[in-house]
C-alpha cells in the first residue's frame, strides 16, 4: 500500500468529521471545551471503535499527533468564523460529510486490510470507520444517529470494504476512484432520499407489548 495515500484519506476524514462535530456542538449550544470534545469524538471515536475489534491498542491514537493538531486547527477555525459562513457550509454539509465516510471507510478497509484480516473484518473496519465518529456526534449531542434513520450510509462504507477487501486495491488511482465512487453515491443516496426497508411500530402496540 502506498502509505502517503493512506495519510492523505486519513487527513481527509479527520477535517470533514472534525467540522461536522464542532458544528453540532455549536448548533446545540454547547461552550468551547464541548465544540472541542465533541469535534475530536466525532473525528476519532470511529478509528477507536475500530481498533478496539479488529485487535489494535487503542493508545495508537496517541501517535497520531499531526492529526489531531490538524482536528484542533480546523475545529478553532470553525468555532471562529463568522455565522454566515458556517450557514453557507451547512448547504454544502452532506457533501462535506460524504467526502467524510468515503476516507475513513476507504481508510479502515486498508488499515485491516493490511492487517491480513479477513474480508468480514475488513467490512466492519470500514464501516465502523465511517460511521463511529458520527453516531458518536449524534449521541453525545443527544440526537438519533443519523446513519441508522437517514437516506442509505453504512452501506457505502461497507461496499468500499467489500471493494478493498476482494480486489486488493492499493495503487493510488485505484483507491482515488473507489473514493470518488462512494462519495457520488452517498450524494446520489441524499439527492434521490434512497433509504434502506424500514418498519415502524405504531405507539399502542409499543404499549402493548410493553405493558
């Protein structure tokens, strides 16, 4: 694997979950040291939950020192700029957090991937690598997760896994299309409100099978 992709989809999705975060956190009103904690959840939970199943130590986060100054740069800057633009990102948001999924799902699948890993975990790396931070956000802001409710996400993330992990993708140009393939589907999924078989139980029969 050519490691300097790597860190390019890891810098990728660090910037865009770390913006995602630090505006929910302001949405909800939330001071600066929780913009700052939520922000970080949002771009590192997902490759802690990762690590924490497929086997890794999870103080490997503790190495990633230029990742997180580069989280705390783009959270101040969010938590800085004036109201109007941050309104102006947020028509742009699902872009931003498409392009979010697309790196870190690309990014989990290689990190198992290049652990020898199977191709189940190489899926679950890439999907919880995607969608972790983000249902992470949404809890701690007290929220539904938005990837178990909204148009089809996790299954994104679990394809490019599936891509990863049977056509032994590596070179740049190949992991570079995979990334442009999820982001366009993810953003197809938003403009077309695809969603995935859902079945919804009316109240009076939560109640009945709750009394």
């Amino acid at each position: 694997m050519e490691w300097h992709v790597f860190d390019i989809f890891s810098l990728i999705g660090t910037i865009a979950f770390a913006v995602s975060g630090a505006i929910v956190a302001m949405e909800e009103e939330y001071d600066i040291l929780g913009v700052f904690v939520l922000g970080l959840a949002t771009a590192f939970a997902g490759g802690v939950i990762r690590n924490l199943l497929i086997g890794i130590p999870v103080t490997t986060l503790w190495n990633q020192g230029p990742l997180l100054t580069t989280a705390g740069i783009a959270i101040l800057i969010v938590f800085l700029l004036p109201v109007h633009w941050i309104h102006r990102w947020k028509r742009s948001e699902a872009f931003f957090d498409a392009i979010g999924l697309s790196a870190f799902a690309i990014q989990g699948a290689l990190f198992a991937a290049e652990a020898s890993l199977p191709l189940s975990a190489v899926m679950v790396a890439a999907m919880l690598t995607g969608i972790g931070g983000g249902m992470i956000r949404d809890i701690m802001a007290g929220r539904k997760p938005l990837v178990l409710r909204d148009e089809i996400y996790a299954v994104w993330a679990i394809l490019a896994g599936v891509a990863v992990g049977l056509s032994d993708l590596r070179k740049p140009w190949e992991l570079l299309t995979l990334f442009v393939f999820v982001v366009l589907f993810r953003m197809l999924s938003v403009h077309y409100k695809w969603k995935l078989p859902r079945r919804s139980l009316p109240a009076a029969e939560r109640n009945d099978i709750g009394g």
